[in-house]
C-alpha cells in the first residue's frame, strides 16, 4: 500500500466511515466474530481474494488498515473497495448500504 503524508482526506471522517462500515457489516450478518486462521493473511491477490472472502478482508485488513492510518493521519493515494465491492455483492440487495458507504468511502480520496 503506497502512503502519502501529505493531503488525503479528513482522518475524522475516515474513522466515521470505518465505524459506519462496521455497524452495517454487523447488521447485514457479515461480521465473523471468530478470528480468521493465521495462514490467510499470507495472501497474494488483491483484496485477498486467494485466501478469503471479502467481507472477511473488509473485517480483518481494510478496517485496522484504515483505523491505522485515520490514527497516523497516512493514507494511500486512492481507494478502490467500493468497486471491488460492487463486484462481490452483485446481486446481494442486503449490501446495497454497505456498498454505498464504501463507494462514498473511495469518493474520499478523490475529494482530497
């Protein structure tokens, strides 16, 4: 993940959509409460698509990813989750929310 320090956008409002993506996860019944097998995290593929699903990588990379850098203030120069996930959750009407918040997540750096 390239980082910048300079710009990008508000870290304050990059931790609201963090918690906001969290509760709609939650309520959408995709939040795993079990931790994930440590192998999984050796993956290769974007999105960690060789090692797990993506609601999985939006629970347990993207989310400390973000909370991270929101905290550090770094982020990377562009978002693309709410493309990815419009790929993943086509068809599944109950993620249209999430895939919103995570589209308007993305506009965020386009904004910066």
């Amino acid at each position: 993940m390239t980082e910048q320090s300079r710009g990008g956008p508000d870290p304050r409002l990059v931790a609201e959509y963090a918690d906001r993506i969290e509760s709609e996860m939650r309520a959408i019944a995709l939040w795993q409460e079990s931790p994930l097998d440590p192998a999984q995290f050796n993956f290769v593929e974007a999105f960690a698509t060789d090692t797990m699903a993506f609601p999985q990588w939006l629970q347990f990379v993207f989310l400390p990813r973000v909370r991270e850098s929101s905290r550090t203030g770094t982020f990377p120069p562009s978002s693309q989750v709410g493309a990815q996930a419009v790929r993943e959750f086509d068809g599944f009407w109950e993620a249209s929310e999430l895939n919103d918040l995570l589209s308007k997540f993305d506009a965020l750096f386009h904004e910066a």
